[in-house]
C-alpha cells in the first residue's frame, strides 16, 4: 500500500502540471477566438453604426412627412343588436372664398348589402385605405367605431 502511495505521491506533481497546461492551453485558446471574434465584429461595429444612421434619417423624413399628411376620418355607428345606424365621413378643407376651414361630411351607406354587415364594411374599409384607430360606446348601446386615413 505504501508502494502505491509512494508512486501516487511521485507522479502527482506531472499530472497537475499536465492538468494546468491542458487547461492553459484551452484558456489561451478561448482568448484567442475571443480576440479573433472582437476584430471582425469591431468592423462590423462601423457598418451597424451607417445602417443606424440610415435609419434614423428614414425615420426623421417619415416623421416630417406625416406632419403635412391631412386626415380623413369615418365614423361607423353600430346600435346594440349589431345593425349599422350610420356610417360618415368628415375632413376639413379651405374654402377658397372665405379663407376658413370647411367641415365635408359624407356618408358610406351603400357600402355594404344590408345593415347588419359590419365585418364587411369593416373590411370593405381596411382594403380602401381607412385604419381604425378607436372603438368607443356610442347611442342606444351601441358602439362607435372611428377610422382615419390620409386624405386623398
């Protein structure tokens, strides 16, 4: 038994050396890679930094753009059994005569096949343009339904 542990005794020392190369060796690998991958992405650091730029101007023009955009806005009334009531339109012009804004109000109610087709008329809207922005409590129960779009 004191044999072993003496030849246990003896060769421990190599194998710990033999243990910290190994892992020194692995860390000094994993710094390198770590190192490696840092340059590339360094440079890929200045081409993120352009697309960002890019966007944000994107971003400022779209913003800019909007500021200018008129609105139109619709308004779907539908009453508590799910009939449609009304459907209008309103946006604002500049009466050439009095240099005052003007309210036009129109209506959409030959839009749809009969008066409870609400998803129709929905839909019929969404694919002309028109987003919903709010749905609100409107008379008798019912509801408003209220869309915009830029005006055309």
């Amino acid at each position: 038994m004191q044999e072993i542990n003496l030849f246990i005794m003896s060769w421990l020392p190599l194998i710990l050396v033999a243990a910290l190369v190994i892992i020194l060796g692995t860390l000094f690998s994993i710094a390198s890679r770590m190192t490696e991958v840092r340059e590339k992405t360094g440079g890929l650091s200045h081409y993120i930094y352009e697309i960002q730029k890019v966007l944000e101007a994107q971003h400022e023009a779209q913003q800019k753009a909007q500021q200018n955009v008129k609105w139109e806005y619709c308004v779907i009334t539908v009453l508590s059994d799910g009939r449609i009531r009304d459907c209008k339109f309103y946006y604002l012009i500049l009466d050439t005569d009095t240099s005052k804004e003007k309210l036009v109000e129109g209506s959409l109610m030959g839009q749809f096949e009969n008066e409870h087709d609400v998803e129709r008329l929905i839909a019929r809207l969404g694919y002309k343009g028109w987003e919903m922005v709010v749905a609100g409590n409107g008379p008798e129960n019912g509801h408003c339904l209220y869309f915009k779009r830029p005006r055309r």
